[in-house]
C-alpha cells in the first residue's frame, strides 16, 4: 500500500531523479495490515484528530471485513492492555473546542 520508488526525468538533458511516495488506496488489504489498523482504531481512537479519523473510517471498515475471513479475527479477544494504576476518566471537553485543539496542533 505504501512505499517509495525513483521516478525518472528522460526527457532532461541528462537524466533526474527524484523520490515518489507510491501510495495507493486499495480495495483490499491482508489480515497482518487490518489487525494493525483495527489495533489503531480501539487503542489510538482518542488520540486521533477528527481529520484524521475521518481520513481512515474506510480503511478501518475495510479491515473489519477482511478481519471476519481470518483466523486473526480474534486477536482482539485474546490480548488486553491492563493498565499499572487507577483508570481515570478523561476530562469533558467541549465538543466545540476539542476539533479547534486538533487542527492547532497539527499546525503547530
């Protein structure tokens, strides 16, 4: 799904170089690939800027579809992160507030 290659100027005199990011949307991904993107879904969702979660709501439903044809399907079911001290309830933020935060800081 993502990688980079060398793109090739012949035209030029002499011949250029550069990087491409070789990135494209599939219609399908393997189990390893939608076990890791339904591990960011569960335990990165509150991290995630509401950009960004709208940017990858299509790839994690293509990894619960993928997921239910695979014997990764109940990794989820199996492992647990347990955490060391009390569970503290995140702060109420407004929901006004909070997308204005995301972008701030994705801006820097």
């Amino acid at each position: 799904m993502y990688g980079k290659s060398l793109s090739c100027n012949e035209k030029s005199r002499g011949n250029s170089y550069r990087a491409v990011n070789n990135y494209t949307q599939t219609s399908h991904t393997d189990a390893d690939e939608a076990l890791t993107f339904k591990l960011v879904e569960t335990f990165l969702e509150s991290l995630l800027p509401p950009s960004i979660k709208l940017h990858m709501a299509e790839y994690f439903q293509l990894a619960d579809n993928t997921l239910k044809a695979s014997p990764l399907a109940y990794w989820l079911d199996k492992v647990r992160i347990i955490p060391n001290g009390l569970c503290l309830l995140p702060a109420e933020i407004d929901s006004v507030v909070l997308p204005v935060v995301y972008e701030a800081l994705l801006k820097n």
